[in-house]
C-alpha cells in the first residue's frame, strides 16, 4: 500500500500565511465542489479501476519485448510524452542502454520539432529492431506527425514499405482522427485514448501505461497506487488532504499573492515528474487571468541556484518540497581527510542521510524566513507510490479548477500558436 502524506503545517504557522478563518469560509465552497465532482466525476477518475485499457497495452508490450527491439521511439509532445517520460525517468536505469539487462529495448522520446535532437535519436537506434508509438488523439499535432514522417522515412527504407508498419503503434483516438484514417491505411496496430480523457490526465491510458510496460515496470502496481488514492478519495471527499491542498493553494495564491508554486523534488529522479506537473497545473488553470504559475526546481541541486531567490527574493513564491523516505540505492561516504574539519566531518554517513538532513535543512530554514511552504512526503519511488501521487495530484488541479471557476479540461490559449503554424507551413483552410 502506497504511503503518501501531504503536509500544510508551513502553509499556515509561518508569518504571513493562511488564516484558520480563511479556510473555515472556503470551506462550505470546497465541500460543494467536491460533492459535484464525485456526483459527475471527470472521465480520468475511472481509469485506476478498469483493466480495458491495461490489458491490451500489457499485451502489445509483451510483443515488443519478444520481438528483441533493441529500440522504442515514443513519438509525443505535451501530454503525451510528459507522463511516460515521468515515468521512465523515475523507475528505470537513469542510462537507457542498460534497460536491454531486463529485456527490455532502450527507450527513446521524441518531444520537440528540434532536428538535433530526432537527429541524434537516428543516430543511435538500430532502425533493423526498432518500434516507434505515435501519440496524438488528433493526428494533426503538428510536432508530432512531422517526428512521425522522419521516423516513419527511416524505417520504410530500412524495413521496407509494407513492413514498417509492423513496427508502428498509434496511440490515438479510438474512432476520429487522422492517425485512425492512417491505420486503417496501412494496418498500423492502435490503441485507445478515451476521448473523455485529456492529454495531461493520461497516464493511466496507453499514453503512459504502455511504454511503462514495454520497459518492464509494473503498471498493475501504478494502477493499484492510483485506485487507492481514489477510493480515498472518494470515502473522505473534501477532507482528503489532496483536496484541501487545492484549497490551501487556491488561498496562497488568491488571498495572499503567492502566485509561484515551486515543487522542489528532493531526489533527481522526480525531475520529469516535476515538469508532468507543471503543464498539469499551467495549462488546466492558467485562464480568464486566473491560476499561479508552476516551477520545478531539484534539491538539493536548486538550493545552489534558487533557494538565494525563494529565501530573500519577492514574497509571492509558495515552496512545495517533495520528500522521499527510502531512497531506491544509497552509498556510504567513505572516511577520509580527518584532518580538514570542512571535509572529514562527512565520512561515515550515507549521500541518501545527506540528501534527507539537506531537505529538511531547506524546510526550517524557509519557514524560520517567513516563506510559506508544504511537503508531499512518500515513502519511496516505485509505481504504487508513484500511481497514487499522479492520481491525487490530478484531483487535486481539477479541484482547484473549480475554485478558480475556470474550465480545468481544455486550452484555448495553446489554440492561437498552432493556427498560426498551420498556416504559414501550408495547411490547406488555415
């Protein structure tokens, strides 16, 4: 079972942070919303409890992993590569070439329309053993479907014309779209992304479950994780602490002008997940003039380049550290230099009992400067541990949505960019 705390104390004991008050008048506004978010929950709460969607992306992975690929390209953008990237980041060998040690190919994401980048990707995968998944519900993402073209140019002179598509999976809508009319084409497998489910509420549909399976994690474990916070969420509604960190957030930045959510990870591992979250909380709630501006930052990497700023800068940052109990390896610092007092005095502990005393260092000394601050605290990154934080951290932004008023689930503003780009690459209509 999954250990996962949220802890507000810092949010509302340091100088200048919330008002028990403030929180007993939001109260009645949190309990509403909460009652008609489980009344007509949003299409990603059901996803934790259902196998329609696992079961056959467990099922293509396993035909990966036998084929022997020695490569998988994940071809996505936004949504569609923060999750899996997350993922992979944090549960697998931080060196992909060593994934091939469990059977699985080495894992390659192709974001960015950066041709150095998809360039490099080339360079390195063996195209005579190589998959590619396409992930996009439209098909016409512009970022996507041209890293599909190179790719899908790569592998139709390596494979050949017909058989190319033997090594392509479209991760798409199950009826509408241009990569469905695609398939349909050229036989190219699919698999399904509920249409009710958004791009950065996906990780729990193919997007993120099937190149986590393909690389061998367990995604029956991600999924339990992610099922337990919603059955508690659903047995304690507007007193699970996830939900009320919507509030406690809403509050910091509404009542208090605290517009910056910094989410420091105190472990390299949650780095990806730190970015997962900031388009989660960005593109959800940045609407109508509304919503604070997320930040990732790494402990104890950022205390050398951030904490200068969070500590004596603007007051309208809030520090949401994350904490890991047991880290998945420790070393020991070996004795040595007893003679140098600034040196020898680390000699006999671990780099995991330094990287905790640093985090919690950080802690004291934000909330002993008066700068408001919370903790998520798990006991260590796996995929229980992990399913639960993705799942309570989308309640959570969909909660907040509502406090804002805004609508959580779409995003005019990205709309404008890629109309423009449309029409100046040559679209016909645009």
């Amino acid at each position: 079972m999954a250990n996962v705390a949220f802890d507000y104390t810092n949010l509302v004991e340091v100088e200048g942070g919330i008002g028990d008050g403030e929180l007993r008048e939001l109260r009645p506004r949190l309990e509403e919303t909460m009652s008609t978010f489980l009344e007509d929950p949003p299409g990603f709460m059901r996803l934790p409890e259902t196998d329609e969607l696992s079961e056959p992306s467990k099922a293509l992975a396993e035909e990966v992993r036998a084929s022997g690929a020695t490569d998988f390209v994940h071809v996505g953008i936004g949504g569609s590569a923060l999750s899996p990237a997350a993922l992979h980041r944090a549960l697998n060998h931080p060196f992909y070439n060593l994934l091939a040690d469990r059977g699985g190919p080495r894992l390659h994401f192709a974001e960015n329309t950066d041709p150095a980048t998809l360039s490099a990707i080339l360079d390195v995968a063996d195209l005579a053993g190589t998959w590619a998944n396409v992930v996009t519900k439209s098909g016409s993402t512009a970022e996507t479907m041209a890293n599909f073209l190179v790719i899908r140019g790569a592998l139709v002179e390596t494979l050949g014309e017909y058989a190319y598509g033997e090594r392509v999976v479209f991760t798409t809508d199950p009826e509408e779209g241009y990569l469905v009319q695609i398939a349909g084409r050229e036989g190219i497998r699919t698999l399904q992304i509920p249409p009710d489910v958004g791009g950065r509420f996906s990780v729990l549909t193919p997007v993120g479950l099937f190149p986590a399976a393909v690389t061998g994690l367990d995604v029956d474990a991600l999924l339990r994780g992610a099922a337990q916070c919603a059955g508690e969420v659903k047995e304690r509604g507007a007193d699970h602490p996830a939900v009320q960190g919507a509030a406690y957030h809403y509050l910091v930045d509404t009542a208090r002008g605290r517009n910056v959510r910094v989410m420091m990870t105190y472990a390299d591992a949650l780095d990806r997940f730190a970015a997962w979250f900031v388009q989660l909380w960005a593109e959800s709630l940045g609407k109508e003039g509304k919503g604070s501006t997320p930040h990732g930052a790494v402990g104890t990497i950022d205390q050398h380049s951030q904490v200068q700023l969070y500590m004596e800068g603007p007051q309208d940052k809030v520090i949401e550290i994350v904490e890991v109990e047991e880290h998945p390896r420790d070393l020991p610092i070996p004795e040595a230099y007893k003679d140098l007092e600034g040196v020898g005095y680390l000699g006999g502990h671990t780099m995991a009992e330094l990287l905790n005393v640093e985090c919690n260092a950080t802690r004291k000394a934000l909330t002993e400067a008066g700068r408001p601050n919370s903790t998520i605290r798990i006991d260590a990154i796996d995929e229980e541990h992990l399913g639960y934080l993705f799942h309570a951290l989308e309640v959570q932004t969909a909660i907040a949505g509502s406090l804002y008023g805004v609508n959580t689930f779409d995003q005019p503003g990205v709309e404008a960019g890629k109309q423009i780009t449309y029409s100046r690459m040559g679209r016909s209509g645009y």
